[in-house]
C-alpha cells in the first residue's frame, strides 16, 4: 500500500480513538500529545509523515551575538517551511508561547508544495485567511504576537519531543478533533490493521446493541466496548 493510499484510508474509515486504543493494546501507551494542542477548526482532520521542526526562543533582537544564526531573522524557518514534501506535516516544538509559530503565508506556501497540514506546540495566528484557505492546522490556541523577535528555528528534520512524546521524521501523525497521535513506524502497517478490525467490530456491537442486546452481553460476544 503506497502512503497515499494509507493515508485516505485513515482518513476515510479511522478516527484517533480507535487508533490509540491499539496503541495502548500494543503497549505504546503514550503517543497523544498534549490535548490542549487542538484543530484550529474542529471539522480539521490531519494524516500524514512528520517533518519535525526545533524551534528556540531569542532575546537578542536589539544586539549583536556570536551564534551561527544570530543574523538570520527566523533562523532556519524559511528552509524548513520550503524543504516540506508533499503529504508531510511541519510539527513544530521547543519555543515558549510567548508568540506564533505558524502564519497565514505559510500555510499558503505549505498548501503549494502539497503539504498535509501544521502542528504547532504552540499558537498560530492569520486564523481567518487559515481557515479560509482550508489548511489543516493544529495548535494551542491562536495569538498575533510575531515571531520575528522572538524566536527562531534552530534545526528541521530532526527528532523532537512534545511533553515526552518523541516524533522522528517520517513517523505517521492522525489528528482529528479529539487530539494528534504520532504513530511510530514500526507498528503503523499491525496499527491500522488492528484498528480497522476494531472499527469495524464496534459497528457490529452499535447494531447488536440497538436491536437490544445488552453492554454486557454485547462485550462478552464482540469484545470491544
């Protein structure tokens, strides 16, 4: 199965519950990030390969320093947002939220390149022209302050971690309005397996119990609840 087949089948027949409880099952038990990281709309739905981006706070706007990217104004950002791939996610970490991390131009670059969407551990802001150019985009919450001043992205592609969830280049993001999973590589193909199995069974349960089956009875005879 090619990514892009993966890729709209998740989106098609998945949602992250079902998906994280096989991840539990399979003993990765910590792979959602943070919920208060949401969908700027709560009808976005995200799926994808993690491009990892590490970003910095800065305080050195008005003086000189000696570090390599001291004269670069965002640092790294402009080469991250253009070496995105097309069904790659630009996930973004290590700044404070004392500014946005992602911006109306940029989605519009991300949605040229083909990109499948933002998630940012931190806020975005241009929410209105995001939303209107129908960029999935999932973040802490919204606010204008810039970034220019304040901070810049120090490495892409590089491995992160969102409050102990690590995310390596190229591990397979789902995110709906429920929260963003980091699917590792290694268990994704038995991961998807697993969960349609288990989407599917749970609509035999939903049947079984609307023709009056009882939750106990409808465990014991499916397994699932």
């Amino acid at each position: 199965m090619t990514d892009s087949e993966l890729f709209a089948l998740i989106r098609n027949e998945l949602f992250t519950a079902v998906v994280g409880d096989v991840l539990d099952a399979l003993g990765y038990q910590h792979q959602f990030l943070p919920p208060g990281i949401m969908p700027l709309d709560k009808r976005m739905r995200i799926v994808g390969r993690a491009m990892p981006v590490l970003e910095a706070d800065v305080f050195s706007a008005r003086h000189p320093s000696a570090g390599p990217l001291s004269a670069k104004p965002f640092g790294l950002l402009f080469e991250a947002l253009d070496d995105l791939k097309r069904d790659e996610i630009y996930i973004a970490t290590g700044s404070s939220l004392r500014y946005a991390l992602w911006g109306g131009l940029m989605s519009t670059r991300a949605i040229h390149l083909q990109a499948a969407g933002a998630v940012l551990d931190g806020f975005v802001r241009d929410s209105n022209e995001i939303e209107a150019l129908g960029f999935n985009v999932f973040c802490r919450g919204v606010y204008a302050q810039d970034q220019g001043p304040r901070g810049k992205v120090i490495d892409y592609r590089t491995p992160i971690e969102i409050e102990g969830v690590p995310v390596a280049p190229g591990d397979l993001l789902f995110g709906d309005r429920e929260g963003v999973l980091v699917v590792p590589r290694e268990v994704e193909g038995e991961a998807v397996e697993r969960a349609l199995e288990k989407v599917r069974t749970e609509n035999k349960v939903a049947q079984a119990i609307r023709a009056g089956m009882s939750t106990r009875e409808a465990f014991d005879t499916f397994g699932v609840m």
